[in-house]
C-alpha cells in the first residue's frame, strides 16, 4: 500500500512513543484510602481483603475493554491512550474546512461535516487511511493539524446491573413540581412512561433493561417530565461520544433542565465541550462515577467540571466497594437493595452507581421546579456519612435515603 509522503513524515516522528501506546496500558493501583473503611465488606472484613478486592476491580475493568475489542475488531479499536472507541474513525474540531488540506493529502477522509444541535458545536468526522492504527492516526493527524482538537470517538458503559426479574407491578407516579429532566441511556420499554425518546444510534430507540429501571427511578423519585436520548440502540459501538454530545444537544433543544447520564468513560474533548455547553445554558449535568471501583481512573462525565457526581450505598448505609470515583464527588445515593423495572416492565433487583445518580438528578429536578437553589435543597435533605464533612466515600452527603424503587 502506498503511504502519502506528508503523512510518512509525521509516522516517523512519532513512532517511538507510539510502540507504548498501542498496548493495553498497565493500571496502577493506588492506596484505597477511606474507602476502605467505609465500603461494603461481605468479601472480607480485613483491610487486605478490601484491598485486593480492589484491585481485583481495576484488572477486570481492564480484561473487560480487552474482550470487547477483540470480539469486536471491525467495530471496536483502542485509542491513543488504550481507551475503546469506534473503529477507523476520528472527530476533527476547531479547524476550517480549507485547513484540512495536510489530512486530506495525507490520506484522511471527511466522512462528514456536522452540527452538534443545540449547543453550537462543529466538527467533522474523518475515516483513517486504510492500514493505520486508530492510535497511529490519531497522533498523526495531531502532527498534522496543529491548531485542531482530535478526538476518537470513545465509548462509554453502563455504571450498573440488573437482576434477574421479580414479581410484576407498574411504575409509581410522580407528585408535586419538577423541572424537566432528560436522560442519555438506553431506551425505556412500553410500560415506562415518558414524555419523548429519541434514538441517537444504529437501531436506536431499542427497549433496554438499563434505561428502563434509570427512567423508572426518576419517575419514582419525583421527576416529572422525562426525555430519553438512546445512545445505544443495538450498535456494538453504542455509547459513543458523538452519540451522547447529540443527544445532549437534542435534551437541552427539548428544554430539558436536568440530564442524568448514568454511564463512564474516559476524557472525551468533544463531550466535555458539549457538557460546557449545556451548562451555559442552564442546565444540570448530573453523572454516575461507576463501578470499577476506586483504583480505576476518576470517571467520565463525572469528573467534568460543574456536573453533579455521585455515588453509592447499600441498604446499611455503606459505600459500594466497587463504586468508581470522580475529581470531586458531590452526593451518594442507595444503588443497592434497591428495584426498578426492567423493559417488560417486570420489577427487577438493581445495583451500581448507575441506579443512585437518577435519584439525585431527580431531587435537583424537584428543588428547581420549585422554584428554590437546588444545591441548598440537597443540602438540607443531605444525610452526613463517614467523616464529619464532604469527603471522597459520600461527597456531600446521602439524598434520597428512602427512594428504594419498591
């Protein structure tokens, strides 16, 4: 295969470095803190058990992105820094079209010039030369093009799991007044009610047992109206940034005040300037820190600047051990002990981190629909855990202690 000469140049630049960062990277495993303390201990009762428990955690979470790329090879491939993101492609932003010109004669093609609705973002979408690594094409186009941000289009899971289905019952109805709220998941099945869903994927909107239970606990909680983006549908690379920067962009268009988003990846330019954007218009991204536990990488978009993390507790009151962790976390909520309902609409057991963040988007929800400062309101509900004050376990406090989904 013939390689442009421009993009030559750039691959040789960066072929050392390069042979470290196609690897799977090795996770270092950090002291577990507090955590430690305060977590659930039904693995052990010894610091050394939670400890390796821990660490446990971090391996899987690195086995799990293993598996999926190799079961997924015409879908999935590692970015730049080891993280999965969809195949052969790479976003382009803060560049005109006529600045391209390097990309182009090197290779790149534009598959696409596009408008993140709603929040004023731009970019184009680009496919890498036949015969490049994702990651070899990402730092050379950054040769390339200097002056532009260069993403993959990373994806990003679900913080939470489901068991398997218990007795059937219909959703509770919510009360009183509450702001908008919308929710970047899977879509709800028929017995779900919600005022509007959108799909922002391949076969998207389909049913999920995830999104499901996430819309039923806002609705559980107090939300009222409720608006589904479905980033997942049945694309294997579901999730994805581009994917969640929509349809946040399509929430914030439908005049959503609240967004729960209970799923982690890692730092995505272009979803972070999407959060950025939704913020300046008001609106309150609040997110999941997920269940790698907490020697994993702090999560995304949790860790974004101004959203709302949160984490979770069980039943006793005890941080989950493999809730994840966020560079500041704001509330805990129950993500264990608790139900919701599945697509079918059957009442299903729930855990994870993904099921405690629409109890807290919904308590902001309630407090902005009444016309008060949601963060007061929190405060107030906030039950005080662990060490006197905000710490990294509870962050500000438990909220909505008695939301269990029964």
């Amino acid at each position: 295969m013939r390689i442009f000469p421009l993009l030559c140049a750039a691959l040789a630049l960066i072929a050392a470095p390069l042979a470290a960062q196609i690897a799977l990277p090795r996770l270092p495993l950090p002291p577990v803190g507090s955590v430690v303390g305060d977590s659930l201990g039904a693995l052990g009762e010894t610091g050394a058990d939670l400890q390796r428990t821990v660490e446990k955690l971090a391996r899987d979470r690195l086995r799990t992105v293993e598996r999926l790329v190799r079961s997924n090879p015409d879908i999935i491939e590692l970015d730049a820094l080891g993280a999965p993101a969809r195949r052969g492609e790479l976003i382009v932003m803060d560049v005109p079209a006529a600045a391209l010109a390097p990309a182009l004669q090197a290779g790149f093609t534009v598959l696409s010039r596009e408008e993140v609705e709603g929040l004023g973002i731009s970019l184009v979408r680009v496919r890498v030369p036949a015969g490049l690594s994702l990651a070899e094409a990402q730092s050379a186009l950054a040769l390339l093009l200097p002056d532009a941000e260069i993403v993959a289009d990373n994806l990003h899971f679900q913080a939470g799991v489901a068991d398997s289905a218990l007795a059937s019952a219909a959703s509770s109805a919510s009360t009183g007044r509450s702001a908008p709220v919308g929710m970047i998941d899977g879509a709800t099945g028929p017995s779900i009610a919600v005022a509007e869903t959108r799909g922002f994927a391949k076969g998207a909107p389909y049913p999920s047992h995830h999104g499901s239970s996430v819309a039923f606990l806002l609705s559980h909680a107090g939300a009222g109206t409720i608006r589904v983006a479905d980033v997942y549908g049945t694309d294997k690379a579901g999730g994805n940034a581009l994917a969640m920067a929509k349809g946040l962009g399509w929430l914030v268009e439908r005049g959503s005040k609240v967004v729960t988003i209970s799923l982690v990846g890692p730092r995505n330019a272009l979803l972070e300037r999407a959060v950025r954007a939704a913020q300046r218009r008001g609106v309150v991204v609040v997110a999941a820190v997920g269940n790698d536990g907490p020697a994993a990488p702090p999560a995304y978009p949790a860790s974004y600047p101004g959203v709302v993390a949160v984490t979770a507790v069980d039943g006793k009151r005890r941080a989950l051990i493999e809730a994840g962790r966020a560079l500041n976390l704001d509330y805990a909520a129950p993500g264990a002990d608790i139900y919701g309902r599945n697509a079918k609409g059957n009442r299903i057991k729930l855990r994870g981190t993904s099921f405690a963040t629409p109890l807290v988007a919904a308590r902001v929800a309630r407090a902005m629909g009444q016309g008060g400062d949601w963060r007061s309101a929190l405060d107030r509900e906030a039950i005080d855990l662990g060490r006197k004050g905000p710490d990294d376990v509870f962050g500000r406090g438990l909220v909505c202690a008695t939301c269990t989904g029964r």
